[in-house]
C-alpha cells in the first residue's frame, strides 16, 4: 500500500476505474475537467479497458453514458453544474426509464461561485428529477461513495447523482493505492430489445412514475440504515445539534472545536432522497437545529417540521456565496449564544484585517494573456465597428474580452448567437440601426451555437458572427475541440468536423477564415461580412478568426516573433493600456509612460496597433534609428 | 539523510497559506511540501483555486499537514504563510495565527504601519530576494523553490531538506538540476540567517 496525493477530481476518477466503471464521458468545465483526464490516468496505470471521451456537450455525454448503460456496462458522465441544465432532459427521462449497468452522474457545483454563471445547488436539480444523491465530503470520501452508488444504480436500475463541489473537486489529499489489484473482465452484456421499457409512452411513462416512487422510497429506507450517514459526535448538549454534509461537515466539526463546545453531529452523505427516520430520532429532544449544507438548502428543505430548524430558509446562514469556515464559525457562534451558550472568540485579529483591507493592495483582475488573439480580435472589432456596437458575447477565455469592451452580454453556452438574433429583432421594431457583432469559442460553438445560427439563417437575421477559433477548449485547460483531430485517447480516429463547413451547411453564404494577428486584412474581412449583413440579398456573416491558443500551440507566434519596444516619446496617454490591455504593457504609477513588461511579453507585435501616435515600435526599427 | 519516521509517525498539525499570482507555481509549491509530508507519513489536505483565477490574477492555496479534513483554513489559525510576492504576502497575513511565521520573496520589508500589529501578534516576517536569486541561477521560475528552501532551514517547517530534494528530485521533470539548485542556494541562505540571527540578508 502506497500513499499519494490525489487531486479530489482524480480520486473520484480513481473510485470510478476501480469500481470496473467502463464508458466515462464529459464535457469540460470548471471546477469537473480533470475528472475525465483522471480517468485515462489510473486506467492507464492499472490496465483497464475504459472508453472515454471528450463529448461535444453535456446532453450527448449523458446519453452516450446511458445507452452504455443499457447495454449493461458500468458507465458514468461528468459535467459541471450548469452542464446538467444542458443535460437536464435525458436526466429527467432516465430517472423513469431506469438502467441496466449502474449510472453515476457527475455535476460539480461550484459555490462562491469561483468560475461559473450560477451557485446553483445539483442536488436540488436530482430533487426535481427524482434520482438519489452522494454528497461526498472530501476525496477520500467521493472515491469510496463510488462502489455503493453504482450498488444501488443496480440494484434499484436508477441513474444516481455523485455531487462534489469545487473545494473538493480542487483539494488534494493523501490516498492509499494498492498497485497489487487484479483486473476485473469486462461482464459478459448486451442491450436486450424491450421496446416498451426502452421506448415507453405516455401511458406507461405513468406506470413508470408510480415505480420511481416506489423505489425512492426503498431507497430512502436503504438510506436510514447507509454508513454513509451517521452521528460522528454525541455531544453533551441537549439543546443544539448540527447537521451538515459534504465539504462543510470537516469545516463544522472543526468549527465546533475552535468554539469549545460539544453538540451532537449528524453526518449526511445521502442527502436525497433524505433518510427521515434517521434524521427524525437525531433532532427528537433537541431545542434547535442547525442545517449546514452547500451551495443551497437541500437537506433543510426535505424536514418535515422546520420551526426548530436554523438554516438557510430562514435566514441564519447567508443565502449566497461560498460557506468559508469563518462564516460557518460565525453561525454556529450566534446560534450557540442565541441558547445561552459561552463560546470562544474568533481567532483572527480584526485590527490587522481592517488595516489590510485600509491598504487597498492592487487587486490584478484576470486578464487575456499576452499574445492571445482573441485581444487582437476584439481590438480590430472595436476599431472598425466603434463603441456602439452592440456586442453579445459567449462563454471561456474570451468573456475576459469584457475588460477591453468588447463584451456586452454572457448569458450561458451558445446564447452570443441567439441574443444576437434576439437583438436583431427587437431593434427592428424601434428603429435601432446599431451594428450587432457576436463572439463565440470554437468549443462553445461547437457545444451549443449551430442551433441558434440555424435558427438566425432560417429567420432572416443580420448579424456578424465572429469564431473565435484557438484550437482548443482553453479555459478548462486544453481539451480538444470536434474541431481538432485529437480525441481524449486514441487520436488516429479522430475525424476533424471543419467549422466552416458547419456553418456553409447552416446556410450562411458570408463565411471568411482570417488570423486576426493580420490587423489590416481582418478588419476588411469584418467590414465586408458587416456589409453582408446589411445587403439586400444578404444575412448572417460569419468570419472565423483562426488562430490558435498561445499556451496551447505557440508554434505559429515563434516562426515570427517581433519584438516591441516603447520608445522615449512615450506620453503616458494609457490609450494602450486601456483599449489594448495587455499584461505587459504596464502604465507607470506617476503616468509619465508605459513600459513593456519583458518578464511576460511573447513578442506577439500585436500592440504596435494598439499605440495610434506610433510609441510601440517593433524592437530592430528603434535600433535603427538610434544608428542612424 | 533522514530516516523515515517508523510507524506510526509523530503526530504533526501544521496549517500553511501559500499566495502568489498566477504563473508563480503556488500549486508546484502546494504540491512539494503535501507530497514531502506524505513520504514522511503524514495525511495531507490542501485546497487551490483553477479556472479563471488562473489567468495572472491572485492565487492562494492552504495546506493541512495532520489535522482536521475541512479544506479551507481559517483566518487567525495557520502557522505558516509562503509568499512569493509581497503584496499577496500583506493580503493574507490575517491567515497567521499569534506567533506565526511569514516566508516572503520580497526585495524590502513590509509597510511599516503593518510591521506595527505583527509585532503585537508576535508574528515574524522572514524575507528573502527570491526572484532575483532565482535570476540569478538562470530562470525567475525557480524562485518558488528557492522559498522552500528557505523555510526549510527553519525549525518552524518540519520537512527534512533530505526529504524535500527527494520529493522534488521526482517532480521536477524538467530543469531537475536547476530545481535542486535552487532547494539549496534557499536552504543555505536560511541557515545563514538563522547563524547570523539577522532577519535581513
């Protein structure tokens, strides 16, 4: 037995390959991705056949993994949350339909929210669908939940829900790994036709109901007795008890510590369907309950009688934003004096922390990297269409574009292109002539943009569609793109599916591939398909602005690097440094001039552009001049 | 070279705050000192930030060696703060407990009406050129390491600098010699310090 440090994605990855789960699939997203790339880790590393991939979005995933299901096989699709809005009606179908092969569902919430639209809460998103919940607490918890969720996947032919959120998902913890485990042969299935369990009516779908009821009420009574929910402390008090689960049980126990005093626990690690005959005797003869759960109140909505219940419903714990341990030692503090308990004091140093806070240290926002296109992008669109321009913008790297403003809206996966249209039509009926410029990824075009541009084709909408095309899913850390010829393993089958090709077949006749490093070129390119747009007999435009990520592959920058250098004339205008906003272009404090951060500038030459008085010159022309 | 502890180990509980920005291998960092405690037997629990806090802006992470299993550290309560940039260093020193300790890359000391309440905390700020030694070996990126190297000459660490140069001898899969440069020319000028008694280099 070895100890390791194991990222909490990659425990539930390690759980996942050890429990003989044999399709994962995915979609990437913040804080889930390394969820899949875990999987190809350890199935590596102890020879099982595993297929995995990288799915175009998170409703495919989903039903990729149920029809391996179907056939028998283990299977499992991680996502994160607002993944599960997309693959929220295969859920809900699957949940009356059933499954063969166990089916563990996998949507990472993400409280704070740290890189996400919403905080919503995923298991009250099983609540509404009717599929049991594994809340795990840390790593070593989320891998070991994975054996009893595909146990009762099976047994009860139901798809269940394993939710981490992002501490878990990004904390790291030492697990033990036993190298010595014998490969298990893949079972011997196969999909039996039965049309009418498969392919069920309206008719039977109530028939089906009526058995998810059922078996959720099984399930809640498998619960009442699961390991997984327990009291971990007595406690002495008989006034005050908690309840909590996943990440904010560890940060309660240890809350309750620091406060020094003792009341009972209760553990939940199935928080639904909610085991009420266990909870019931935990709360019978206390005076009051606290529920501490993350993101939303799932545990404390299921209670039956909540007037001795402090939570979030009425108002005792903060309804938004991530449960940090100060925050659940302060409700827990109030709680306890509220009963007439003595508690110690906070252990931070409120003087220190206000005069911190009176520093005002520079906050560095995140930022477009130095080199990136997507800024050269949203330079070159600003310059050509100006500041009314209406700009509806999508999700990934590039909603940073919002710094530079060049993003108006960032409404969820695929909406750039749909609000667009939305726009479109909504400024016909006032009388608004603004131009309309999208922005989309190539993952999220990909992901959820070809609808809405049918649909803007069909409908006769103009609008100029931009793809930001960078080879890669790049926020989430390089996942390949259907647009890409690598697939998540076995690359050699990849085939590579052309977004032009794409979006000729949508029936857009404007569709020009451009590098945006080529200021001049593009910006004829985007007026042009701006004047399609506005044509008689024109539409839709769609440029596609080709060039890859520079973290990604920097290969195409290096073959021609072009060095800058901010010369003496410098008058500290900060145009630059306002419109152009890269990293490494740095304004001095006194605004006497800018200089070229040489510790984080790739030699892109793109800001050469962004100085309209001429003060950023390529680094051999100053030379030249000084000899001359 | 240090034996490994025979079981079971000794009991540690160590709360570190290690901040930087972006690109400055906080979580390289985090990493290192969980996979050296774990070779000398300790359960570690550490906790980071991926995604858009990535892309060049502020980046923290905490660490647990033993303890408690609650990822997140709370204000007032960590023993020990890395800091690979002085600013990040003053933003999170209302992580240190009384008596905590403050390994810092910094070229100056800190604000001086700062230095006014850590002496009040008891708390000590212990500073080293980092980057520009790190210039100074050849890459700016080793300064991380050049910290732990650092802390490590301090009793307040209790990694065995054995122990951290087997550890990063086996992550550090590029620039392995210079990585282990940089874990010395640290370590030695921690000693230095603590020979001297100066808190100045």
């Amino acid at each position: 037995m070895k100890y390791e440090v194991v990222l909490g994605n990659e425990a539930i990855a390690l759980g996942l390959v050890e429990q003989g789960c044999r399709i994962v699939t995915a979609y990437p997203g913040t804080p889930s991705s390394e969820i899949l790339a875990g999987v190809i880790k350890y199935k590596k590393r102890f020879a099982r056949r595993v297929y995995t991939e990288w799915s175009v979005n998170e409703k495919v995933a989903f039903e990729i993994a149920l029809a391996a299901s179907w056939t028998g096989l283990r299977a499992a699709v991680a996502m994160k949350q607002v993944g599960l809005n997309v693959a929220a009606d295969p859920l809900f179908s699957a949940a009356y339909l059933g499954v063969k092969g166990g089916l563990v569902v996998i949507p990472a919430d993400d409280p704070g929210p740290y890189s996400s639209q919403t905080e919503q809460d995923s298991r009250l998103m099983a609540l509404s669908a009717k599929v049991p919940v594994f809340d795990p607490a840390t790593p070593a918890e989320a891998r070991a939940m994975v054996a009893p969720a595909f146990a009762l996947s099976e047994r009860f032919g139901l798809p269940v829900i394993l939710r981490p959120t992002t501490r878990l998902c990004h904390a790291r913890q030492s697990l033990a790994l036993d190298e010595t485990q014998p490969d298990t042969a893949i079972p011997v299935v196969k999909f039996r036709k039965d049309p009418p369990r498969w392919a069920a009516t309206p008719r039977m779908r109530y028939q089906l109901h009526v058995a998810l009821n059922d078996k959720l009420r099984q399930v809640e009574a498998e619960f009442v007795r699961s390991p997984l929910n327990y009291v971990v402390d007595e406690g002495t008090s008989d006034r005050i008890g908690v309840i909590a689960s996943g990440v904010a049980f560890h940060t309660a126990r240890q809350a309750i510590l620091e406060l020094g005093v003792s009341v009972p626990l209760l553990k939940i690690g199935t928080p639904y369907p909610l085991p009420q005959e266990l909870v019931g005797r935990f709360m019978a003869g206390l005076r009051t309950v606290v529920v501490l759960e993350e993101p939303d109140a799932c545990i404390e909505l299921q209670l039956p009688d909540r007037s001795h219940v402090r939570g979030r419903l009425d108002g005792t714990v903060p309804a938004a934003g991530e449960f940090s341990p100060e925050a659940i030692s302060a409700v827990l503090a109030e709680v306890l004096t509220d009963a007439g308990y003595k508690v110690n004091p906070p252990p931070n140093d409120p003087d220190l922390q206000n005069l911190v806070r009176s520093l005002s240290l520079p906050v560095r926002r995140p930022s477009m990297c130095p080199g990136c296109a997507h800024r050269s992008t949203f330079f070159a669109l600003k310059r050509e269409f100006g500041p009314q321009t209406i700009l509806p913008s999508d999700i990934g790297c590039y909603t940073l574009g919002i710094n530079l403003r060049a993003v108006d809206t960032c409404v969820d996966m695929g909406a750039s292109v749909s609000m667009a249209t939305g726009f479109y039509q909504a400024n016909r009926l006032v009388g608004d002539t603004r131009p309309i410029i999208a922005t989309i990824g190539d993952s999220t075009f990909l992901h959820s943009g070809l609808e809405p541009l049918v649909n803007a084709v069909h409908t006769g909408a103009r609008f100029v569609l931009i793809i930001l095309d960078n080879h890669t899913t790049a926020m989430t850390g390089f996942q390949p793109t259907a647009a890409s010829e690598i697939l998540a393993e076995d690359s050699d089958i990849a085939r590579k599916v052309k977004i032009a090709d794409l979006v000729r077949a949508c029936g857009v006749t404007f569709v020009e591939v451009a590098d945006p490093y080529e200021h001049n070129a593009f910006r004829s390119i985007l007026r042009r398909a701006y004047d399609h747009s506005q044509a008689p007999e024109g539409g839709v435009a769609v440029v596609i602005a080709d060039r890859p990520c520079v973290l990604y592959d920097p290969s195409p920058l290096h073959q021609n690097l072009t060095p800058v250098v901010v010369i003496e004339e410098c008058d500290g205008c900060g145009y630059c440094v306002e419109a152009f906003e890269c990293p490494a272009l740095v304004l001095r404090p006194d605004k006497s001039r800018v200089d070229v951060d040489y510790k984080i500038c790739v030699a892109c030459g793109q800001c050469i552009d962004a100085c309209y008085k001429g003060f950023i010159v390529p680094q051999e022309a100053e030379t030249e001049g000084v000899e001359r | 070279m240090n034996q490994r502890p025979s079981s079971p180990p000794d009991p540690m509980e160590l709360k570190i705050v290690l901040a930087g920005l972006g690109g400055q291998g906080v979580i390289f960092t985090t990493r290192l000192l969980a996979q050296t405690a774990v070779a000398l037997g300790q359960p570690v629990m550490a906790s980071e930030v991926h995604g858009m806090s990535q892309r060049g802006g502020s980046v923290v992470s905490h660490l647990k060696i033993g303890g408690s299993k609650a990822p997140l550290i709370r204000r007032g309560t960590a023993d020990l703060l890395l800091a690979l940039e002085p600013n990040e260093a003053v933003r999170n020193l209302p992580f240190l407990r009384r008596g905590g300790i403050a390994f810092v890359n910094a070229e100056n000391s800190l604000q001086p009406e700062v230095a006014e309440h850590l002496e009040r905390l008891e708390i000590q700020v212990l500073s080293l050129p980092a980057s520009r030694m790190a210039m100074e070996l050849g890459s700016i990126a080793v300064t991380n390491v050049i910290l732990v190297g650092f802390a490590a000459a301090h009793s307040s660490l209790p990694l065995p600098i054995d122990t951290l140069r087997e550890t990063l001898t086996t992550m550090a899969r590029r620039r392995r010699e210079l990585n282990l440069q940089a874990l010395e020319a640290g370590y030695r000028a921690g000693c230095r310090m603590q020979e001297t008694g100066s808190m100045r280099l």
